[in-house]
C-alpha cells in the first residue's frame, strides 16, 4: 500500500500525468509533498516532497490548469 507523505492535505483534484503513458489520478498538495495517484493503481504514485522543490509553474487557461515545471 502507497503511503502518503502528508500528515495533512490541503488540496485534493482530479488530474492527469504525463509521465510516459497518460494516467488519470488524483493530486494532492499538502504540507509535506506534491503527490499524484493513479485511480487504478494507488502505487503507481509520483510523491516529491516540498524541500526538492524551489519554484512550481503553471498555465490557467479557461478554469483549467497545468503545472509546466518543478525547478530545483
């Protein structure tokens, strides 16, 4: 079983990775790391925690969004 490195969550969505093949999942952003879940897998996951990361870009186009880059 995949264990979150959260202790808290402070946003939950519905997203899609790019990462090789298209996955649908859900992110979560919290406290402690960026994490994404597969919907079919939960431990087909993709966890980076926060003090990795210096600087996060995004596009909002037409209420929908796309995070471009992690930069550390």
């Amino acid at each position: 079983m995949a264990q979150s490195l959260n202790s808290k969550v402070d946003l939950t969505i519905k997203a899609t990775s790019f990462a090789g093949l298209s996955t649908n999942g859900n992110v979560m952003v919290g406290n402690k790391a960026f994490e994404f879940y597969n919907e079919r897998n939960v431990e087909d996951c993709i966890q980076i925690p926060w003090d990795t990361i210096d600087r996060v870009e995004a596009s909002v186009l037409f209420k929908y969004f796309s995070i471009c880059d992690f930069y550390k």
